[in-house]
C-alpha cells in the first residue's frame, strides 16, 4: 500500500509538469492562449508545480494574452486580468535570478495595463470590478518596488492609491476608501479633491463639528481653492453660521469672477440677510449678485426666479405696511397708504419680467405661476390672471404646459 500511494504522488507530480510543459509550447508555439489556459490550469492543481516561479510566470503570460484578446468578451477579459495579475504578484515573491526578476516586472506590467484596459471597458459589475483592479494594481505596484522595479514602473502610487480610493467610495467601502485618503492628503502630492472627498467621508459620519479638522486643514492647503471655499461656506450655512459663509463666498466670487453660481450664491445670503433686517443696503447687494447671475447665465431658472423673488418679497412688505396704514383714516395715513401702494405695484412691475423668463424654463413651476398669478391680479391684468389660473391648476395636476411667454 505505501508503495502504491509513493507511485500515485509521482504521477501526479509528473503530470503537472507535463501539463506546465504542454502550456509553454501551446503559448509559445501553437499561440492558443485559450487551449493553454487549459492546460495551466490543470497543471496548478498540482500542488508541487503550482508553487514554483515557471508556473506562476507562465499563468501569467497566459492570462494576460487572454485580457488582451477577450475585447468582445467583458466578463472573460476581467476573470482572466485577474488572475494574471495574481499570478505575477505571487511569481513576483518567488523571482530569485536576474533574469526571472526581469521577466516577472514585464509580466506585472503587463497585467497593470490589462486590468486597467478591463476596468475601462467594464459596465454592469463596474464598481465592484474597480475596486479589485485598482486593489490588485497596488498590489503589484508595491510588490515592484519592493523587488527594486519601481522606477521603471508605468503608474505611479499616488495616481493609483487615489483611483482605487475613488472605486471604494463608488462601491460604499468608506472605511478602507478614508485610510487610503489620508495616506494621500498626508503626503506631498496632495490634492483638493482628494480632501474634498476625505471631508465627505467625515461629515456623513462624525458631523459638522467632527469633520472641521479636515476641512480645516484642507483650506490651509489650498486657500484658494473655490471648491473647498465652497465647502466651508456651506459648512458654516448648516452650522448656522451665514456671516462666517460670506467672507468665503465674496473670496469665491473675486476669485471667479464670471462664476454665475458663485453670484448666486452669494446674492441667496445676502436674500437671507435682508429678509432678517430689511436693510436697503443688504437688498442692493442681494439684487447686484443675482443680477449678475442672471447676466452670465440668462437661461437659469434659479437666477431668474431668484431676481425676480426679491422683488416680489420686497413688493410683499410694502403690501403689508399698506394694510397697515388703510386702518388710519387721517391723511398721514391716506398718505402713507398711496406711497406704499404705489411701492408695491414698482415692485412687482420690476418683479414680472425675471419670473416670466423663468416661466419660460419651467412652465410647470407652481411657485413660478403662483407668483405671476397673484402679480397679474394686483395690477389688475384680468386676462394674464385667468390665463395663470389655468396654468396653475394644470400644473398642481400634474400635468404639462407649454410656456406662456
């Protein structure tokens, strides 16, 4: 019986290695990678030959002729990335002689450019096939430097530290996706958006005051970076915090001058701050900043509307200090009364125009047609108002306009 079992494992044994040698001639000779595969395979259950660096180098080859074939095949091109990539990263431990080592970092080279050109191309597991392309791609980065290879490299580490970070946040992996960003904003080719994203991480889980620091030390990186200038306006706006947001918007503003957004933004505090205190200082700069919103973006239906808003809200205060003064019969109440009155008809004549214009990007609006509805009525245009009214009503149905101007 020992005799027998000893006879069984040297056949085995002999087996995988004629299978490894039948692979090499099929790659090499015949050129069909997919017939070698098959071969390779068979040839890796064997445990004796599956170890050594000639196996693992020639799964290698094998696979990455395959992903580099298998264009018309998604699911095949990315098994079989894969599994080269795995190979040279276990033939890359085992390469021992000059001439190995120099064979193994082509291989893993290759397979780099294989997994990426795979990644490229993948659709229905993209995110999931990321994260093991962009993890594998490290890997074998790494394992290239470690065996001195690094400076011949074609990718370098930060590039795909913070490719495969992007992956992990692509498929909800926050927790492995936030090391590697700290690993990348700690070091010297940091970049905004890779703060940004840090930051983001952060805020979801730890809150406003949790994810400060972060924000903190991003501006102190880029202090003029708009992105995170805005990051921090808004983190201030949901601290409750609006005259911490101004000084970064007006900063935003200087330093992108022809950003509508940015105007837009700016001229929503200074709306905020108005409506607080009714300061005809503050309304000016309000309407300034949405003025030039809408001039640099003449189609916006949030600059439009926005406009066109403050004036209405303007118009809506002198209605309410007219009412106020119809209770006083004096003169100096008559008076007042017709100033007001007179305040709010300007207001709304300023007001009609920008909502109309956003009318026309959204005839569906409701707050658009209530707006212009209840305009048309004060100035006493009965057609525009029963014209409104149908609008309205379609819209609050769910159904569909077509713009009236």
């Amino acid at each position: 019986m020992l005799v027998l079992v000893a006879l069984s494992l040297g056949v085995a044994h002999a087996g995988g290695s004629r299978d490894l040698r039948e692979a090499r001639v099929l790659l090499d000779v015949s050129r069909d990678a997919e017939a070698a595969a098959v071969a390779i395979d068979r040839a890796m259950e064997d445990p004796k030959v599956a170890g050594t660096w000639d196996a693992l180098r020639t799964r290698g080859e094998v696979y990455n002729r395959i992903a580099a074939q298998a264009l018309d095949d998604l699911p095949r091109q990315q098994a079989a990335a894969l599994t080269a990539g795995q190979a040279w990263l276990q033939a890359l431990a085992l390469a021992s002689k000059p001439m190995e080592a120099r064979l193994t970092a082509e291989g893993a080279r290759q397979a780099q450019t294989v997994l990426l050109g795979a990644s490229a191309m993948a659709r229905e597991n993209k995110a999931t096939y990321n994260v093991q392309a962009w993890r594998l791609t490290l890997e074998l980065h790494d394992a290239l430097a470690k065996a001195g290879k690094e400076d011949r490299s074609a990718f370098q580490r930060p590039a795909i530290v913070d490719s495969l970070a992007r992956a992990l946040l692509a498929s909800g992996e926050d927790a492995e996706a936030e090391r590697l960003l700290e690993e990348l904003v700690s070091g010297p080719n940091a970049e905004p958006v890779q703060h940004m994203a840090l930051y983001g991480i952060r805020l979801q889980r730890d809150g406003l005051e949790g994810a400060w620091p972060t924000l903190e030390r991003a501006r102190k990186a880029f202090p003029e970076d708009t992105d995170l200038l805005l990051a921090a306006a808004n983190h201030h706006v949901l601290a409750g915090d609006r005259e911490a947001a101004l000084p970064l918007m007006e900063e935003i503003v200087r330093l992108q001058p022809e950003n509508p957004r940015a105007h837009l933004v700016l001229a929503a505090l200074h709306d905020e701050r108005w409506q607080d205190g009714r300061d005809p200082a503050v309304f000016e700069l309000a309407r300034q900043h949405y003025q030039r919103a809408v001039d640099l973006s003449p189609e916006s239906f949030e600059a439009l509307f926005s406009l066109g808003a403050l004036y209405f809200n303007r118009a809506a205060g002198h209605a309410q200090a007219a009412n106020a003064a119809a209770d006083d019969p004096s003169p100096a109440g008559m008076k007042r009364y017709a100033e007001e009155e007179a305040a709010v008809r300007a207001d709304f004549e300023l007001a009609r125009p920008f909502i109309q214009r956003a009318e026309h990007e959204d005839p569906d609006a409701v707050e658009v047609l209530s707006a212009l509805l209840q305009i048309s009525l004060h100035l006493d245009d009965v057609a525009a108002a029963q014209t409104l009214k149908a609008h309205l009503e379609t819209a609050r149905s769910g159904g569909h306009n077509e713009p009236i101007y």
